[in-house]
C-alpha cells in the first residue's frame, strides 16, 4: 500500500511525458518520488496513475492524474454527509425547542412571582410597580414613596431585583422564539414572516438592557441617590423598553399562528 504523501509527490512532479519503452524513465521517477522502480512500474500498468495519453515517436505520453475513489465510493460518502447535517439540523432544533419550554417556564414562573409582589404593593395604597416605572419625574416619585411607606419600598426593592433574572428569561426567550419563526418563514416561504424575523432578536436583547438601565436607576433612587434628571430618564428607558418588546411578541404570536394554520 503506498502512503498518499509518495502519491501526491508522484503528482506534483508535473511531468508530462514519461518515456516507458526501456524503462529507464521508472528508475527516474522512482529515485525523484522515493518509491522503488517496479512499484512505478505497477502505477503505470495496473492502478493508472499515469493514465497513457497517446504515443509519441513510439514512446507513451504521460499526463500526471490524482488518485481517485473507486466508482461510486464518492455518492455514498455525499450521501453519509448529507445526512450528518439533517442529524444535525435536527439535534439543534430540539435543543432549541428545550432551551425555549425551560425559559418558557421559567418566565411563567417569574412572572407569577412579580404579580404577588405587585398586588402586595397595591395594598400599601400606592401603585403598583408600574406605576413607578412611569412616574415621569421627582414630584411624582416622591408622591409614590409616600404612598408606599417604608414597607412598600422594601416590596418594590425586592420586585425590581427579581426582575433582573426575569430580564434575562425573557429577553432569551424572546429572541429565540424570533429565530425559531424566522427559521419556519424561510423554510415555508413566507417571505413577509421572514423578513421581520431579521430584527425582532435583537429587539428582545436591546428590551432586556433597557429594562436593567431602568431598574439600575430605580434602585438607586429609592436608596436616595441620583438628583432630578433621573426619574424622566428611567421613565424614558421604560418606555423603549416596551416599544421593543410588543413588536416582538406580536411577531411570535404572528408566527405562531402561521404555524397554526399550517
């Protein structure tokens, strides 16, 4: 068996005429490819690597050729190939679907978590978290201070540290359930479906830094940081944020429903 580094040093000697009459050119291309003269010998007679081209004053005229497969041993390796890559299509979107019931569940979980949080806040007499993230400025913050008391401010502390986690659920979530539709549009040709599909990700991610923006400025405020500027500004971070994310929600549903009427 010849090692294919002697193979592909045979072919890289570019020759294009050998003459085999005598058989001193077998001895030439030996010593320059290191393999013995009656090993050429047998390239040339019986495996075909310097496949005859015609003859010239009596002598075979040679062209260099790279070894190949035998006859049909190149489909099936296509065919192995191809079905790696559908196990492997496969495989990704079961992860993904696992990665999305996990966070789906995880955000549900979140969620019910906050809302207890909220109505406990409702029963201070004050707002309900909401209505802290569009208090738009100082006199209406401090108004809500007011109303909670030192009990509702604890509860609002602890509703927007639980909310980071849920951020980053929800924002994970969103944009993979984005790229799972997109990925259904393109493969089912609804090109509209798509075509969206190419910035509701990364709206789910931007929605997710704004609302940490807004809770970081949230937090500092109710430990008495930060001077009048702050609460229109985390108001503003408030309402990005879900300029951000009801587009992308829509588009799941929209997805969804597609799928629905499949």
């Amino acid at each position: 068996m010849l090692a294919a580094a002697q193979l592909d040093h045979l072919a890289a000697l570019d020759l294009d005429r050998l003459e085999l009459g005598d058989g001193e050119d077998h001895v030439a291309v030996a010593a320059g490819t290191d393999l013995a003269a009656d090993a050429v010998e047998v390239l040339d007679q019986d495996v075909g690597l310097l496949g005859a081209a015609g003859t010239d004053n009596g002598h075979l005229q040679h062209v260099p050729m790279v070894a190949r497969p035998p006859d049909g041993a190149a489909e099936p390796a296509r065919s192995l190939a191809g079905r790696a890559d559908s196990v492997g299509a496969v495989a990704a979107h079961l992860t993904r679907k696992r990665l999305l019931i996990g966070l789906g569940i995880a955000m549900v979980a979140f969620w019910i978590a906050l809302l207890l949080i909220d109505e406990s806040l409702k029963d201070t007499g004050g707002p309900s978290i909401l209505g802290l993230e569009f208090a738009g400025s100082a006199d209406r913050l401090e108004e809500i201070f007011a109303e909670w008391g030192a009990h509702g401010r604890d509860l609002a502390r602890l509703s927007l540290w639980i909310d980071f986690p849920f951020m980053v659920v929800y924002g994970a979530f969103f944009a993979l359930a984005s790229l799972a539709t997109r990925d259904f549009a393109q493969a089912h040709g609804r090109r509209a479906l798509a075509a969206v599909g190419v910035v509701t990700p990364s709206f789910a991610i931007a929605a997710a830094l704004f609302d940490a923006a807004e809770n970081i400025l949230w937090l500092l405020l109710l430990g008495g940081h930060l001077g009048d500027a702050a609460p229109p500004f985390a108001t503003g971070c408030a309402v990005v944020k879900f300029l951000l994310i009801t587009p992308v929600e829509v588009y799941v549903l929209w997805g969804l429903a597609a799928r629905l009427r499949r």
